[in-house]
C-alpha cells in the first residue's frame, strides 16, 4: 500500500515516477499512525464483540461420569452419566444447557437426596480434556476420577465447552420477547421520526421563509435539547404526566411509562439535529425558482409543493435517518420512562448488567447493528446527492416582509420554544423542591449529590475532566488526522481506507461501542488491559464514538483552502509542519473550535457509549443521573442533569468568547 513513488499523467499518456519526500513519508506517517488508532479503538473491539455474537456454550453432560459410595464409603456401583442423571431428575431443560460463557450447573441437582453432611463419597470425572468442571475455583478436566466427600462435592459446578455457530441468534428470535423489541424499536423510531422531522421541517421553514422577530433567540432555544442528556426529558416527563404528575389528568388514563413518553421525549431531544439539517437545506434553495413560479402566477401553496419540499428534499430524507438513528440507538430515555416496554438498547444493558450473558448482549448489538448502519448508508448517499444539487449560478432566497404569515410563523416558534423551555423548566423546578409533590419548599437538598447513590460531586467533576480531555486530545487527534489525509498527495489506497475509518463511528452505536471496548478491552491478554476501568478508557471511547462529525468538520474547512498553499510551501523548502501551524491552523481556526466545543458537550451528555466502561473512581455526572433514577431519587437526578446542562451552556458561552478573541487575531485575512 505504501509505494516509494507516486505516478504524474503526462500530457503524452506517459507515467513518470516522482520520487517520494521526506515530508511526504511523514504525512503518511502520521495517516498510518491515526489509522492503527482508529483500528485499535474501533476495528478490533468490534471484531471481539461479532465474535463474541457467534461463540456459543453448551454443556454436554453425556462428557461427565459419577460414582457414588455407599455410607461405609466403598463404591460399588457402576458409573453413570450426567445425562442419564438429568434424564432421570429432569432438573435441567435444553435452555438450560445452552449458556453463555459464564454458565454454571451444580451437580447435586442430579441427587435428589443430596446431603453435605452425609458420609457417602463421590468420584467425578470428565471423558476427555474437553470436559471442564470445578471445584470451588479450582479447574479439573480429564479422565481421571476425581474423590470427593459430600461436603465438598457440593461444590463442583460443569462448565461450558466454547463452540462457533449461529446458536445465540436462534435462541435470540426464539425468545418473543426479545423479538418483540425489535418491532417496538422500529416502531418508536418510525413515529418520532415522523413527528419530528414534520415539527423541525416547520420551524425550520419559519426560520427561513419569515421576517418573523427574535429568530436568533428560537434558534438558540431549538438548541438547547442538545446540551442535556437524553435521560432529562423522560425525567420532565414523568413530572409532569407521571403518576404524581402536574399534568396526569391530561393523559386521560393512558401511562406516559411506555411508547408515549419515550416518543414524546425522542422529539424532544433529536428535534435540533433535524432542524440543523433542514434548515441547511432550505437556506441553499435557488431563488430564481421562486421568481419563475410567481412569474408563472402560480400559487403560494402550488410553489410550496413544486419548489419548496423538492429542492428541500434530500435534507428531509437526511433528517429521517438521522434522527431514526438517534432514537433506535438511545439508551437513557427508554430506560427512565419505558417501563415495561422494552427496546433494542435497553435490551443491551439488560443482558450485560441484569443477567451477566455478554454473548445475548452481543447479539442484541449485532440486530442494533443492522438498522443503525442502514440508516447512516442512507444518509451518506443522500449528503452526497444533496451536495451534487449545488450550482455556481444560484441565488439565495430572500424572504418577503407578510405579517399574516409573519405572525402564524411566529406563533409555531413559540410554541415549540414553550415545550423546549417547559421541559428544562420543570427539570429546574424538580431539582428545587423539598419533596415533590408533598413539600413544595424551595431547597437545595437535591444537589447533595454526595449523600446519594452515583457518584456525588466527584461524579460531576470526572465529566468536566472527561470533557475537558476529549475535547483537548480529541480534537488534535481529528484535526491532524483530517489535514494528513486532505493535503498528502497521492497515496489514494491509505487514505481511502483512513476515510473508510473515519466513517464508521457514526454507524456504531454508543451502547455497541462500549460493550465492544468490554470484550477487547478487558481481555487480559490484551497488552491494552491496562487502561480498562480508568479514565483513558473513557476518553479513548468518547473521542472514538464522535469521530466523524468532528472529522467531516475538520475536512471541510481544509478543502476551502486552496491546493496552492502546499505547492507554495513546497516551492520555499518548507516542512510541511511550519505551513500546519503558520496557516493551517490559523486560517481553520474557526472549525478547530467547533470540534472542540462539539467533543466537550457530548462528553458531558453521553450515557450509552460509558455505561458498561466506568468504574468506581470514574463514576460520571450523566451515569449519576440514571444510578439516582435507578435508585428513586429522581430529584436529585434531575438536578444532576441541570448540572450537566449549566456546565455546557457556560462553555458554550467561554467558547465564544474565546472564539470572537482569537478569530478577531487569526481571522483578518477574511475581511481584506
């Protein structure tokens, strides 16, 4: 992949080889290191999980023999088998034999007058090396008789033998419940996926299409949802239409513990990713269309449906997949407000931390798999498309003063800004109150996090350092990683396959993520095992989970400068580094400042991608806000959350004040 030269097409069809600098081996350098760190963090967790997924154990008991003595302790009797005894006894069903790989069965359970006090023996023996039981911790195969008293015997448990198959998935769609998380998950995913877009298409559009007042200020507020974790708005939620709810009597008997809250809440929080994106796509629509239209004496309406939603088209499409991709894909909300109604991630963590069988939780991520990656295809394609509809000649569109539709415009904003608001509210007032709903006084009992069950402060404190961390390595990473594979020339097999790399973060879920960091990560034999349970682990995952987005900000900055610079810098004998950091640097200063705010928020906010990967010493302000729901504190945890989303807005606002200094330094050039 790496060849000594690079090949220039000459005018007469000849290839000429070019041989290859020192700074140019460099570059690639650089790629090839990124992408090891790319194949470490991503590939080979994920390879461990997909074969997790397809190991399966099953306890053959016709592979184990016993004898058992008389009281006088001689043993007379012929030997038996373990299946023969379970054929007798019927204490252990097929399900029961298929285990994962942490499976146990006790041996007494074939003696039905089993007594650790009683004086018979018992011999034990495996028929071949295959056959693994223990005593106690001690391991023992073979064919060797193995003489123990009863008291000790009651120790010995047979193990499962590892095989490779498609066994996990058979008995995964065997079990309805498990399958009927399926159905629930697309079904949930497909309905706010509906709602939102529809409801962020109309905001967009007011944003856009209007000369309504205070746009900047609904547009700051449509993207506030994204500075909390998704936990919060089940919280909100389950204030307001729960049980003890302000507003149950709304609900007219229905339970907001389900489809409703987990829908409610997933408008919620994918709302301001689907607006972006719209409104991306209608700021872009040409207006001399428009003009043609009313030329044409077409209608509002008639433009509306020929103009408008086709040229809009491909972020409509983009928007359903992304915010399909979000909810199929969430953990927090389902699992505070989703009762008994189970999805797909909630599924996940139910297998690993409920039941201890990681491989059942490896075969939930591999079905999650499948639509999460079917979603991102989509909208791959869709960008790609989208982009391709761009023309030079374009006009932008110019909105006409209409205080009709100027006033309906608004209206809709406000009440969307009131929902938005209301949500963060009620959390606000939740995390005030004495105790709800019996003692309505103003306290601030709540933030005594260190009297709960989470973490306490210190919990908060790892997630500014977790932030303050991913978004300092994170953004070098990605940044250096992004100019590499941009600026080197040549080499098109390497930086297809760094591209290839960057890319596929954003199909992987954060709940498959960090159970693929469990298997790789925790192996001992892993020369990496060492960060397992710290907080390099945590920022390792956290800058991996949100990779792509950070590394397609990055790109498109560097393509906005022209090729010339590096042909300039080369023609001068410049390293290639002093033109990284002299104008680099400084003229992608604004898009290195956004990937870094863009790490920092969602470290604070991610649930999913560190819930299987956090320790007790690295406990986190977003796991505190499931640990004191788990646990009832519900106040508290909502304060947690208010927390969370107080520290982002402060460094949103410390980033653009750090932003307007250094960009007023670095940024001249642009007004010239």
């Amino acid at each position: 992949m790496m060849s000594t030269s690079s090949r220039v097409q000459l005018p007469a069809g000849k290839n000429v080889a070019v041989k290859l600098g020192r700074d140019d081996w460099a570059m690639r350098g650089f790629i090839a290191l990124i992408a090891i760190y790319l194949i470490i963090a991503l590939a080979f967790p994920l390879y461990a999980m997909l074969s997790k997924a397809f190991s399966t154990f099953h306890v053959d008991l016709s592979q184990y023999e016993f004898q058992v003595s008389d009281e006088s302790g001689n043993f007379n009797t012929e030997s038996i088998t373990a299946q023969a005894l379970n054929e007798n006894t019927k204490i252990y069903e097929e399900a029961d034999l298929s285990t994962g790989s942490g499976g146990r069965l006790s041996v007494t359970k074939f003696f039905p007058d089993f007594s650790f006090r009683s004086p018979v023996m018992y011999k034990v023996r495996g028929v071949d090396t295959n056959a693994v039981f223990l005593v106690g911790s001690e391991r023992h195969t073979g064919p060797d008789w193995l003489e123990l008293d009863s008291n000790t015997f009651r120790r010995v448990v047979l193990r499962p033998v590892a095989s490779t198959g498609l066994g996990n998935f058979s008995h995964y769609f065997e079990t309805p419940a498990l399958v009927r998380s399926i159905k629930n998950s697309l079904w949930i995913s497909a309905i706010s996926t509906l709602i939102t877009v529809s409801l962020a298409f109309g905001f967009a559009y007011a944003l856009s299409r209007s000369c309504m007042r205070f746009k900047g200020v609904f547009r700051l507020i449509a993207m506030a949802p994204i500075l909390v974790p998704s936990l919060l708005p089940g919280i909100a939620l389950i204030y307001l239409f729960g049980n003890q709810g302000m507003l149950k009597a709304m609900m007219m008997g229905e339970s907001i513990y389900g489809p409703y809250g987990i829908i409610a809440g997933s408008v919620f929080f994918t709302f301001p990713h689907a607006m972006l994106i719209i409104t991306t796509a209608l700021a872009i629509s040409d207006a001399r269309l428009y003009e043609a239209s009313e030329s044409l004496g077409a209608s509002s309406w008639k433009t509306f449906w020929t103009v408008t939603i086709p040229g809009a088209r491909y972020g409509l499409i983009s928007a359903a997949f992304v915010v399909f991709n979000l909810v199929i894909t969430d953990f927090g909300l389902p699992k505070v407000i989703g009762g008994q109604f189970n999805m797909l991630a909630v599924d996940i963590y139910k297998q690993v931390i409920g039941q201890q069988n990681f491989e059942m939780g490896a075969v939930v991520s591999v079905v999650l798999l499948i639509p999460a990656m079917f979603a991102f295809s989509i909208d791959r394609l869709v960008q790609r498309k989208q982009v391709a509809l761009l023309s030079s000649r374009s006009v932008v569109y110019q909105p006409k003063k209409n205080s009709r539709f100027d006033k309906v415009c608004f209206a809709y904003c406000l009440v969307i800004a009131i929902f938005i608001v209301g949500i963060l509210a009620v959390c606000q007032f939740a995390a005030l109150i004495k105790f709800w709903p019996y003692d309505l006084s103003l306290s601030l009992v709540n933030y005594s996090f260190d009297l709960m069950d989470g973490g306490g402060w210190g919990a908060y404190q790892n997630s500014i350092k977790l932030a303050l961390l991913t978004a300092f390595f994170g953004t070098i990473v990605v940044f250096v990683g992004a100019y590499m594979v941009e600026k080197t020339q040549g080499f098109k097999t390497g930086r297809s396959l760094f591209q290839f790399l960057a890319m596929l973060p954003m199909a992987i879920p954060g709940m498959v993520l960090g159970l693929a960091y469990i298997f790789f990560f925790n192996n001992p034999s892993n020369p990496f095992n060492f960060i397992y349970g710290t907080m390099t682990i945590l920022v390792l995952c956290t800058v991996t989970h949100f990779y792509t987005v950070s590394h397609l900000t990055a790109v498109t900055a560097l393509k906005q400068m022209d090729d010339e610079f590096e042909s300039v810098s080369s023609s001068l004998k410049k390293p290639f580094y002093k033109l990284f950091y002299r104008v680099s640097v400084p003229v992608c200063m604004p898009a290195i400042l956004d990937i870094s705010i863009y790490l920092f928020v969602n470290a604070m906010t991610t649930v999913s991608a560190v819930v299987f990967l956090y320790s007790s010493g690295t406990s986190l302000a977003s796991i505190a806000v499931l640990n004191m729901d788990d646990a009832g504190d519900v106040a508290p945890a909502a304060a947690m959350g208010m927390m969370i989303f107080y520290t982002n807005v402060a460094a949103r606002l410390v980033h653009a004040i750090v932003s307007k200094g250094l960009l007023k330094r670095t940024q001249v050039w642009r007004a010239r």
